[in-house]
C-alpha cells in the first residue's frame, strides 16, 4: 500500500528582484550650453511621448527636458486599443514606490555628468505624478531648485518635518486649475495640514482650466522661474 505524504497547503510569497527596461523622451540635447534640466512625471493613464508634447516651448538649446515613462501599462479600455501608463496601485505598493524613486534617481544620475554643474534642476510632476515626484526626493534626496506639483497633492503619508531642512532652500510650487473635477476641499485641508505640522510651504497658483497643463499657465511659470 503506497505511504501517502502530507501536502503542504501553506502558500508562500516572495520577492525576487530583476532587471526591467525603462523608456524615456526627451526635448533637447545633453552638453555644457544647457542651463536648464527639466524632469517631467506624466499622470494616470498617460504615456511620456505624449505627455512631452506639452513642453514644447521649453524646447531651445538652453534646456533639456527629459520625461521618464511609468513602468507600468494597461489597456484604457478593454483588451485592446489605446495604451496608458500608471505609477502604482495600491497592490504592493512600498515595493512599486521604491522602484520608481530608484528609477527617477537613475534618470537624474544619467544626465548629471553630461551637463554643468550648476545647471538649474527642475522638477515637475503633473496628477499622479506628483507623489511619484515627492516620494522620490524625500527618499533619495537629490539635489535640484524647483518643485512644481501641478493638478496634484503631495501625498499625505510622507514625513515633511523629518525632511524640513533639506527642502528648506527649495522652491516648492503648486498649480491647479479653477475647474479641476479630481481636486477637492478635502485635498487643500490635507494639504494645510502638511504644510503646518511638516514645516513646509508651497506657492499656490490658480489658471483658468481644469486637470491639465494650458500653454499661458506654462509660459507664466517659466517666466517666474528665469
């Protein structure tokens, strides 16, 4: 009569950590003219290359404007057709966030070396993008000049006042527009709230619009900032 062993039932999970392409877009050439380096984080269900062509005025031989693409995809509707891009879901998150704030560090570290060393950094993440953005520099904290959230909040689960003296000499800025449908009452208290207890402070500006990045309101921040 055949010995019939115990099956082990118990499932397991694990981590296992390889190595994945990354794509990104850029408007501009790397080299010791530029003046300006732009990074952009694209929202929800957008793709770079498309997200880019929002920043076409900042195309010159002074910039360089480099937008990494999430690395995550999907189909927009169905099984077929348009394609997006997402940062992260909640599934798994910690493991999606740290991948992306070593993904950002990368594409900084990739263009660091071929530009002046005091060329002004930039960094601009629009909807989803923004906590991409925030959780990237409170994690590695890079060296750069501006922070521009735009159609979006930093997250609310990260610890400003622990990182209170390395934003203090940066210029945090925050644009939304007058009709956006994804920002609520609910978002601006949160964000009263981080700025009290983290010890920071972002420079709101409003634009005529809703959840997106008009060619007047860009023109207006690039002013501000040269």
């Amino acid at each position: 009569m055949p010995i019939l062993l115990p099956i082990n039932k118990t499932m397991e999970h694990h981590k296992l950590n390889v190595t994945k392409t990354a794509h990104y877009y850029t408007l501009g050439t790397p080299g010791p003219d530029v003046r300006q380096l732009w990074i952009v984080c694209h929202g929800y269900a957008q793709l770079a290359s498309d997200f880019l062509q929002n920043f076409q005025l900042l195309n010159n031989e002074k910039t360089l404007v480099v937008a990494p693409e999430a690395l995550n995809h999907f189909y927009k509707k169905g099984f077929s057709g348009d394609v997006g891009a997402t940062w992260m879901t909640r599934h798994l998150r910690e493991d999606e966030i740290a991948d992306n704030a070593s993904y950002l560090e990368s594409i900084l570290n990739r263009f660091k070396p071929e530009l002046p060393s005091d060329v002004r950094i930039i960094l601009l993440g629009f909807s989803q993008g923004t906590a991409t953005i925030c959780r990237w520099i409170l994690r590695y904290h890079p060296n750069f000049h501006d922070l521009i959230l735009w159609c979006g909040m930093p997250p609310e689960d990260l610890d400003y006042q622990a990182h209170k003296d390395y934003l203090s000499d940066k210029n945090l800025y925050l644009l939304y527009g007058s009709t956006d449908p994804f920002l609520t009452n609910q978002h601006f208290e949160q964000l009263r709230e981080i700025e009290t207890t983290g010890g920071v402070d972002f420079e709101e500006s409003t634009f005529e619009g809703g959840h997106e990045i008009p060619g007047p309101a860009l023109t207006a921040l690039i002013k501000k900032l040269n």
